[in-house]
C-alpha cells in the first residue's frame, strides 16, 4: 500500500507544479460557466415551469460542474501513459515490481485531484459571491454535503476505472488520438456534462440514469443541486459502485490480456 501512496503523492506534487495551465483553465471556466448560465437564464425566463430542475438548482449544477471540471471531465487523459505504450518504454514499467494496473490507476486518481485542487477554490469563490440569481446554493444540510463527497470520489473511481479501459485500446492500434476524441465526447455527453440527465426524455432519461456515464458527474452534481435526493440520491451511489466494481474487473482483464501479448522491439 505504501508503494501506491507514493506513486499518488509524486504524480500529486508533479501536477501541482503546472500552475500556468491552471489559471488558463480557471479563465475557461468562468467564461463558460457564465455563458452556460446566462443561456440557460434566457430559457427559464421564457417558460419558468417547463424545465425539471430549479433554476438554483441549475446554476449550482453548472458550478460545481466548473469547479470540479478535471475532476469529472471524461476526456482527461495523460499522455505520460500513452507515450510509455506507444514508444515501448512500458518494458520498463513491466520490469518494476509494482502492479502495473494499480500504478497507473494511482496516477490517474492523483493527476485529477491535482489539477482540481489547482482550479477549484477561485471559482467555488467567484460562484458563491456573484449577485442573484446566478450565485451559487450552498446545501440544505451537513449530510448532503457528505453525499456529495462520498458520490465524488466514487466518480473519481469510475472515471478512473473508465480511462484505463480505454487505454487497453492503444496496445491494438497506431493512433489514439481518435479513439479518446471518440470515447470522450460520448462519454460527456452521457454523463450530463453538456445538458444535464433530467433535460432529456423520460424514456432517454431512464436508460441513461443506468449506464457508466451517470456514474461520472450526473450523481454527484445533482446530488449537490438538490436534484437527487433521499432514496434516489442511494439508488444513483449505488449504480456508482456497481460501476466501479465492473470497470476495475473489465479493465483489469483488458489489460492484463493486452500485457500478455506485448511486444517491445529495439534496445
């Protein structure tokens, strides 16, 4: 275990030293955190009654949807990992005595808190000082604070989980590049990053609530929104697990069958 804390602790303090990248990323987020706001305003002015989430509710999703953007972004995918698969230098990873599925797993974890720790407290700051009705709700209670974590680092998990069953990919072709553009734009997509779950049909809605993709963000953020509460708010943490179980199982398989018939020329 302690050989896995210290692979999370040196990729933590390594991410931390990009804090250029940070503050281009905080920029982003607040102009598109206002501009999805203030579209989605337009709308609830029109037809106040029409949509199925409040609009606090609404603009407390699109902040924390800002603040914890590489958190629960699905298309963060490091290339330290990719370059190491592609140029062959994973012999070495392979003669390490270290799981290799862990090692990179832990990478993963300790890139995304980095670069949330990075981004996260100015717009948190920004979002809870800006005027009505754009600023951001605090929740009604200590314990949906605590689901809101809880459901966090369960999506951390799953995201996690996620990209490495992708990466199993790259041992099977040339590129990457479209493979993640492909995956990552479905993956958001699903996940309610680009309109949230409940602003889809019924019947869309209850099929997605199901699938990986509502485990990324779609729990979390609406758990802290208010849009999912009591016995959703479980059922949604426990579709979270089940994820996580199958996406670790999956990955683990892939790449480990993946490893088993690598073949690194040169020396």
């Amino acid at each position: 275990m302690k050989k896995y804390l210290a692979v999370f602790r040196m990729r933590f303090t390594n991410t931390l030293q990009y804090r250029a990248a940070a503050l281009a990323g905080m920029a982003t987020q607040f102009a598109w955190g206002f501009m999805l706001i203030l579209a989605y305003s337009a709308f609830y002015r029109s037809n106040p009654t029409a949509f199925p989430m409040e609009f606090s509710q609404m603009t407390s999703y699109i902040w924390m949807q800002q603040s914890f953007f590489m958190l629960f972004t699905s298309w963060l995918t490091p290339d330290d990992i990719t370059a190491s698969i592609e140029s062959g230098d994973i012999a070495y990873d392979m003669a390490r005595p270290i799981d290799l599925y862990n090692r990179w797993f832990c990478q993963l974890t300790a890139i995304r808190v980095a670069k949330t720790v990075l981004r996260c407290l100015p717009v948190l700051l920004v979002a809870f000082i800006v005027p009505e009705p754009f600023r951001m709700s605090i929740p009604p209670d200590v314990n949906t604070l605590l689901l809101f974590l809880l459901s966090s680092i369960l999506s951390l998990g799953v995201l996690a989980a996620y990209t490495l069953i992708v990466y199993s990919a790259i041992f099977y072709t040339l590129s990457f590049r479209g493979i993640r553009a492909a995956v990552g734009a479905c993956a958001d997509f699903f996940a309610g990053a680009v309109i949230p779950l409940p602003f889809f049909p019924k019947q869309w809605q209850t099929v997605l609530e199901l699938l990986p993709f509502a485990a990324m963000q779609n729990a979390p953020l609406r758990i802290y929104s208010g849009s999912l509460t009591g016995e959703t708010a479980a059922k949604a943490m426990l579709l979270q697990v089940f994820w996580l179980i199958i996406m670790i199982v999956s990955g683990r398989l892939c790449i480990g069958r993946a490893l088993k018939k690598v073949v690194v020329q040169g020396g």
